[in-house]
C-alpha cells in the first residue's frame, strides 16, 4: 500500500515536471498548477488518500507527500519565471522603438499669401504711424461714387465696371469710400489705412478677377503735401520690395485726386535702372508709343525696367469739401492691390491662383 502511494507520487512529479517543462504560456501554466495543486488536483487527492493508511505509515508517506508538492511548486515556479522572462524579451524584441529616426512631419497650415502681403502691408504702414480702419464690402452709390467726385452717368465711371445689388447699393469697386466714411466722423489730422475685399464687373483672366483685395491709406493734415506722398510711398516700397528701390510718379487720373499719379518702383528683376531719365510706359500705350526701346526682355517688367505699383494723388478739393473738412486741410491718398503686390513679390505670373486652393501652390509660401 505505501509503495504504491510513493509511487504514485513519484510518477506524479515525473508527470508533473514533463508537462510543466512544455508549457508554452503562463495561461497553461496556471491550469496546470490547478490540475495538480488544486482543491480537486492529482496531488491533492494522493494527499487525502492518506487517510486510508495506518498511523506508522502516514508520517513517512506524509512527508515524501510535502516533498513532492514542494518539489512540484518549486517546478512552477521556475517555469513562471522562465516564461515571464521570455514573454518580455519577446515583446522588447517586437515592441522596441529607435528614439534616434528621425519623427514624422507634421502638415501644419499656413497662411495665403495674399493674407501674408496684407498683414505685411499693414505692419509697415503702422510702422509709420497709420491707423487701420475697416469699411463694408456692399457700398451705397455714394459712398463708391458720388462722394468720391463720381457723379451719375459720369463718364469716369467706366473705370471701375461694377456690381450693383440694387439701384443705388453695390459691392464696392474699390476701398476708396472708406476715406469718405472716416473724414465724416473725424477731424484731421488723420492718417488711416484700410483694406479688404472689392469687386468689379471684370472678365476673369491671367491679372483680372471679379474680386481681389485693396488697401488704401489716407493722410490729412496742416501742409500735407506730394512730397509727404513720395516719402510715405517710397518707405513703403523699400519696406516690401528692398531697400535698394526708387520710386517714380508718373502723371495719371483718378476723379477723386488732383494731381493724381501712377507709382512705379525700379525693376527688382532686372538690377539697377541705367538710365535715371528713362519713363516707365503708361498702361495703356505700347513701348513704342511711348518712345522706349526694351534692350533686353525681363519677365517681370517686360524690359520697361519700371513697375506699376500703385495709383495715388492729392485727396481733391472737392472731396474735403463734401466731408467739411476746412479748407486749410490738405492730404494725399493711395490704392494699392494686394494680388498685384504679391504677384511681383512672389512672382507669380497668373492671379487665378491665389483663388484655386490648389495645394501645390499654397504649400510654397
Ligand atoms: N481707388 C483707386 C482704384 O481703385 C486707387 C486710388 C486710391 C487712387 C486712392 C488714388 C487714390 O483704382
């Protein structure tokens, strides 16, 4: 009888030792613990087979019984640790990360070129002391027209081709009303930029388009005079374009400004102007009219060697008139839009762009 229990406990471990060396898993594992160790295990049940011995015989298969359970748990145990160990080197093998690769870019946005001339337009005239002021984008007639020196059916008005929303409201052509609708409420000195949106009836191609952006700038005050303008102008051109530009005014007309000039900066293209007395064409007239001989073709100003930037003047009498601003008040005023900024300053050669959302190109700036 007692031989028959040792054996059955040595045949146990033998059993027990086999099976634990081919857990694969701790899962298995732990089921194995319960299959031998357990309330209901094998072991457990050799254990309270013992009642059945005589008292002499129990303490010796008692004791080979402990040792046994001992033996086996001793088994587990390793086994546990040896499968813990693997378990980890196996994730450290799979898991592991290289701190030294370079990271993955993440896209950000950016901002739309047009945004970035416009903001970059208005720090600088705030630099020099400019106020910006926003106006509304839909105009009644007289604010875009009328007051601006624009009477009805005046013929000046075939130069900004425009969109009415009813008989006398439109989108406004250009940011000029808004010179009007500060000089009502407020007495010079004044010196005020604004800027935004304006529309005009335009076919859309490579430099047109029914909407595109303006800035204006205004100053009013005791002795304002075309000097103060080509200061104010010319800073401003050498803030954007370099410091190396020279600034050119060239006679022009604008209904709301006496005199009134084109502006032009030198070519940033094509180097230095040779010539100091060489006039930059007007818009209109083709380089033969007027008198220039292009020596080489520049892709930017087309050999003219001068680029048109802006139109301003002297605010017109008539205008601090309907605004009752006094008479010993004078100021000038500029337009300038910000597509055509940005087309030179980037030089991009079609205006459609800034309006496609196209990827590729917005992701240049
Ligand atoms: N408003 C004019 C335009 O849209 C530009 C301009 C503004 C000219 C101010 C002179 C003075 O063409």
């Amino acid at each position: 009888m007692v031989n028959a229990v040792v054996d059955k406990l040595d045949s146990l471990l033998e059993e027990a030792s086999s099976k634990i060396s081919q857990t694969a898993d701790i899962k298995s594992l732990e089921d194995l613990q319960h299959e031998i160790l357990g309330k209901k295990g094998k072991l457990t049940q050799v254990l309270r087979g013992l009642s059945e011995l005589s008292e002499e015989e129990r303490p010796h298969v008692g004791k080979k019984a402990n040792e046994i359970k001992a033996a086996v748990q001793k088994l587990l145990d390793e086994r546990l640790l040896s499968l813990k160990q693997s378990a980890l080197s196996e994730r450290l093998e799979k898991e592991w990360l290289d701190l030294t690769l370079p990271g993955e870019p993440v896209p950000t946005g950016r901002l739309h070129p047009l945004t970035r001339v416009l903001r970059e337009v208005k720090s600088i005239f705030s630099g020099l002391g400019f106020e910006f002021v926003q106006g509304p984008e839909v105009e009644s007639d007289y604010y875009n027209f009328e007051a601006l020196n624009i009477p009805p059916d005046h013929p000046a008005r075939d130069m900004w081709d425009s969109l009415y929303l009813g008989e006398k409201t439109l989108l406004r052509t250009h940011t000029s009303p808004v010179q009007i609708r500060v000089m009502e409420k407020r007495k010079p000195p004044l010196r005020v930029i604004s800027g935004g949106k304006c529309f005009r009836r335009d076919a859309v191609d490579s430099t047109h388009c029914f909407q595109f952006h303006q800035v204006e700038g205004f100053m009013v005050d005791q002795g304002v005079s075309m000097a103060h303008l080509k200061g104010t102008l010319s800073a401003f051109a050498k803030a954007i374009f370099g410091p190396e530009r020279k600034v050119k005014l060239v006679p022009s007309y604008f209904p709301f400004t006496e005199p009134s000039v084109e502006v032009y900066i030198d070519c940033f293209n094509c180097g230095k102007n040779s010539s100091e007395d060489q006039q930059p064409s007007s818009p209109n007239s083709s380089s033969v009219e007027s008198g220039l001989v292009l020596s080489e073709s520049c892709r930017i100003c087309g050999g003219t060697k001068w680029l048109e930037i802006l139109g301003a003047g002297m605010i017109h009498p008539f205008v601090l008139r309907v605004v009752n601003i006094p008479s010993e008040y004078t100021g000038f005023a500029f337009g300038l839009g910000i597509e055509r900024i940005a087309m030179l300053k980037f030089r991009i050669d079609d205006i459609r762009l800034f309006y496609e959302s196209d990827q590729k190109f917005l992701e240049q700036f």
